[in-house]
C-alpha cells in the first residue's frame, strides 16, 4: 500500500521529516539491504547500498568509511548529503572517492520533488 503525504517543505528543509523521505531514499539506492530510517547520533550512516550525511563537520570521517567500504568491494551505489550550501556539498564530493554517486538534499529533494500552488514543477 502506498500513502501519499505532503510535508511542510521548510520541515524538510531543517531535517525535521527525515523520517518521512528515508524510504525515498532507500529506493533510489536500489531497494535493497539495510534502510536509514533515524538520524544517527554522530552525524551519518553507511549501508551496503548507501550513505547519509545529515552532519557536515562529520565529513572527514564518514568519507573515511565510504573510502574504506570503496576498498572492500563494499562501496555505497549513492551518497546522500544533507546540506542547503552549495559550498559544503561540493566540499563533500570531493572529499568522497570517484565513482559514487552523490545527491544533495534536502534543497535538491524539494526542488524535484514539489509542487507549486498554481499545480507546476518548482
């Protein structure tokens, strides 16, 4: 069964309704392995099939971990950064090994994803 709901965007934006999106976030990454459903306690999280970084000070280790899962064979299909700065994401793919794919949020989920009063794409 599927619920369709309509989030506050600026409940998105500060990172209150990750609950709601993680799904989305798990069937872009394949649908497949372990789901992120919480925001972890030190600022990110690392699956088999993908990552979060909800905390951009904790980017030197969690690239750590995407490299170290890159090296193993294990490495995440896609990244997800939650950042509104454009700035700190680019900060983060370059910090991140080549080759996996990263997509920023919450700015790019609200800007694909929404849908203005007058009924249109953003």
């Amino acid at each position: 069964m599927l619920d369709l709901t309509y989030l506050d965007p600026g409940m998105v934006r500060r990172g209150h309704e990750f609950e709601a999106v993680a799904p989305l976030m798990w069937l872009e990454a394949g649908a497949r392995g372990q789901r992120v459903d919480r925001i972890p306690d030190d600022g990110w999280a690392l699956t088999k099939a993908y990552g979060v970084l909800f905390d951009i000070d904790a980017l030197a280790i969690f690239a750590g971990a995407v490299t170290d899962a890159s090296v193993t064979g294990a490495s995440p299909q896609v990244v997800f950064v939650i950042t509104d700065s454009d700035a700190e994401y680019q900060r983060a793919v370059e910090r991140l090994p080549v080759g996996v794919d990263t997509v920023q949020l919450y700015e790019d989920y609200l800007s694909n994803y929404t849908i203005n009063i007058a009924g249109g794409p953003r």
